[in-house]
C-alpha cells in the first residue's frame, strides 16, 4: 500500500523486527505484501491508537509503504546502534585510572547497544551506551563494537578467505563451515565478514542461513569424512569452532569437542562419522576429556563409557580410565559406512557438567558390501 499525504507526527527506530499490518481493527488480521521492516529501520508515524488493549502506531517506510506496528516495537527519534562484537561488561568511567564495571551490564556478541553519546580517552574512541530493552547504561570501546544492526550468516562450507573482493587478492586464510559470521559489506560475487577476531572477504554464495552444514574432515587411512554430533557447546555466538566435533579429528590435544546438553553430563550425546566406503573397523583411539591443561582436564566431565556403533547394527561398548591424558586405544570388530561414538557414562567435572573429548583415532580398511541372501521361495500348506 503507497502512502497519501499524512501530517508527520515524528520519526521512530524499530527496536525489534516487525512485518506491517494492513489494519488492526479488522476481524482478521493481515500484513502488508513485502511489508517487513527490521530492527533499526526508521520509520515516519502519522497517529497512534489503542485496540484490544495494545497500541499501535500508524507509519510509513522511507520507501513509502504504509502499515500498522506494535507501539512496543519502536521508540520515538532517530536513535544510531551498535553491535556487540565481544563479551564483556560496560565500564562506568573509561577516564578513571582503574575500570569499575557497571552492575548487570555483561553484554554478549550479537546484543545491541543505543548510542547516547561518545569520547575519546587515552587515545581511544568509547561510546556511552544503553542496553538494548533495558534500562543499564554505560561506556564500550569502540574495539568491542561495530556501527549499525548487523546481520549474522552461516559459513555452508569450508572456503577461503581473502584480503580484498577479488580471487586475485591474497589468500589470508581458511574459514570452517558452520562459523557463524557478521556481515558487513557486499561487493560483486564477494562479502566482507567478521568473527571473533578477524575481518576477511569471502565468496557470496557459500554465506546462508543456519541449517545442514557439512562438515568434513580427513582422517589419516581413511579418507574425507563427513562429521556430525547430536549437540555442541557454543557459548557465544561466533564461538562455533570452540567446541566443533571436528576437532576430536585434527590432531590436537588443544581442542575438544564438548557435547551441548544443558541438563547434564551429556549421557546420550554422541559425536558421528560418515565414511567414504563401506569398512571394517579394528580399533579406536581415544584421548579423553579436555587435554589443554590439567585444569582444564579436570573442570569438565570425562566419558567413563563409550559405545561405538554402527550403520550394520552391530556394536561395542569400551571403558576408559579416568586420568589420562593421552590416547587409550581399544580393539574393535564393527563393519558399515557409518560410526556413531556415544556416550555412555561420565566422570564428572570438578566445575563443570560439559563432557568433553580431544582426540578419536580410527583404524579401518576397506571392505566388500556383504550379499544380501536371495529370497527363497516358500510354501504354505
């Protein structure tokens, strides 16, 4: 719907996102055709009314289209955003000579921030800001923060990073499928993302939403694999290769996956592996828990029982000892094209309940597909 000549009454900022509604007043409600509005936008609005209750105010987009918002889902003015890109804590008074953190102000990446004002401090740019939805203020650092609303998307396969929007430009790294990014900028066939700690150019088209995401890995004797897991630790968005079940693959005592459950040890949680032809597995390694220090190793639950499956139906239980940090290996004798470790027991955390694993070695060899039996022929008296 084109918006006719109204009085102005005032801009707003979305605090939230929102599709526009045709007309609250009808027995049936309906939203305007490509009416969605996100977070951030500034809205023009013309008249406010209470219906049922709720209030709504009467707008129009910068483009024109007109619709009907929650009343909640705006504030008056034209208020700047900041994203948050680390977690942290509002500061009181960045000028002091020691930092006091304002009370219940932890903020995580992906919150938002409203602007109310900013200064420069030993050199570096802080920003007095108000808490999204609530009512805490205080200073971020500009290091801690980016201008605007921004949009998350999900890397859908392993794929390089550049310096610049070119193929031509340098080769500066490698991002993991499932690393949930920021998006900051589009340009030709390339986008500029941030996550934790690195800013990067990669190809547009292997940015999408959250959903299946292949995760591959190579296992010495084996081949590519694709590994999955029933649950992941992720404490903060852009921490998603922190805990990733493909780091029980790479060779590592510095990595882990941790199982995501929230309400326990972990038991059933499991972690598995598509292989790339049908094989017989002869043994499995296994160092447990979190291996990066001791303390670590000890803060987090260990698994006391593993059982191994698979997609032939067969499968074997192993035990683990608790107190060791380096690889325990265990006979098997499993034949199929998949294997899923699941966990059956735990040895519980000093501090935490999270059920960690470093490292699965694999031993396996290729193996024919067994015939099925024919059918015989049967017959009933």
């Amino acid at each position: 719907m084109i918006l006719c000549k109204k009085k102005s009454l005032g801009d707003l900022t979305l605090i939230k996102e929102e599709v526009l509604i045709e007309d609250p007043e009808a027995k049936e409600i309906k939203q305007v055709e490509n009416g969605s509005v996100s977070r951030g936008m500034f809205l023009t609005y013309f008249s406010e009314k209470e219906i049922n209750k709720i209030k709504y105010y009467e707008v129009a987009t910068e483009k024109g289209l007109e619709g009907w918002i929650p009343v909640s889902s705006a504030e008056k003015g034209k208020l700047s955003f900041l994203t948050v890109l680390n977690d942290g804590s509002l500061i009181e008074d960045p000028g002091a000579k020691s930092f006091k953190y304002v009370s219940n102000s932890r903020v995580k990446r992906g919150e938002y921030l409203t602007i109310l004002e900013e200064k420069t401090f030993n050199g570096v740019k802080y920003f007095n800001a108000k808490i999204d939805l609530v009512s805490t203020k205080g200073w971020i650092s500009e290091k801690s923060v980016k201008p605007g609303v921004l949009k998350s998307v999900t890397v859908q396969s392993d794929a390089d990073i550049y310096s610049r929007p070119s193929e031509k430009s340098d080769k500066i790294g490698t991002v993991k499928s499932g690393q949930v990014a920021f998006l900051l900028e589009e340009s030709g066939d390339f986008a500029l993302i941030q996550y934790p700690w690195r800013e990067a150019y990669v190809k547009k088209s292997v940015l999408g939403n959250s959903g299946f995401i292949v995760k591959n890995v190579s296992i010495p004797g084996i081949g590519t694999v694709t590994v999955t897991s029933s649950s992941q630790l992720v404490s903060t968005e852009g921490g998603e290769m922190a805990f990733d079940p493909r780091n029980a693959f790479d060779g590592s005592l510095q990595t882990a996956w941790s199982e995501g459950k929230t309400d326990g040890p972990g038991i059933g949680e499991s972690i598995s592996v598509n292989l790339p032809q049908y094989m017989r597995i002869t043994s499995v390694s296994i160092v447990n828990g979190s291996t990066r220090s001791e303390e670590s190793y000890k803060n987090n639950a260990r698994v006391a029982k593993l059982k191994i499956s698979t997609n032939d139906g067969k499968e074997a239980i192993i035990d683990l000892e608790d107190g060791v940090m380096d690889y325990q290996t265990r006979d098997v004798d499993l034949t199929g094209n998949s294997v899923k470790f699941e966990i059956s027991d735990v040895y519980k955390g000093d501090k935490f309940s999270d059920t960690c694993i470093s490292e699965i070695k694999i031993e396996a060899k290729a193996e024919e597909v067994p015939n099925e039996p024919a059918p015989t022929e049967e017959t009933f008296d």
